[in-house]
C-alpha cells in the first residue's frame, strides 16, 4: 500500500554519478520507498529499506518498479520476481 500518490524525487549518489530518482513511499514493515530514474530510460529500481541500506537493481523496467512499488506486499514482489533475476549493487 502507498503512502501517497504522488512522487517524491531524490538525488541518489551511484558509482557512476548522483542520479535523480522518482520514488513512491511504501507501506511495508521492511521497505520505505522503491524508485527509478527520472530522466532518462535507464532500466534500474532502487529500493530503501527501513533500517536506511539502499540497493540499486540492474535490468527492472520503469512498468517493473512501478508494479513493486503498488504490489499488495512490495516485500514479496521483490523477493520472489525481482531479486532471483536482478543483480543489486548495495548504495549505503
């Protein structure tokens, strides 16, 4: 469930470079927000967790991210349709 409707944008910092990134707030015990690139069509997601570590996962489609981000558990979807097929790069 989401917290709010609308995005919020983050500059996010990556190796490559800060990248601005839309995010949708997340009502989960473990997932504070999940997002993707703003510009751009870069098929990246990144996911912030409650306890503040933020991965970036390789290879999700904007359509994908969005799906976890509005799925009834976004725990769920990201560990059975996300993390068996995405490689992550832990950001902090």
């Amino acid at each position: 469930m989401l917290l709010e409707t609308a995005n919020r944008h983050f500059l996010v910092p990556t190796p490559e470079g800060a990248t601005t990134v839309s995010a949708r707030m997340i009502d989960s015990s473990n997932i504070s927000w999940i997002g993707w690139p703003r510009f751009g069509k870069q098929p990246l997601m990144f996911v912030e967790f409650k306890d503040g570590s933020r991965y970036v996962y390789a290879g999700v489609s904007r359509q994908k991210a969005l799906a976890c981000a509005k799925a009834k558990s976004s725990g769920s979807y990201l560990a059975k349709r996300i993390k068996p097929h995405h490689e992550a790069l832990k950001l902090r």
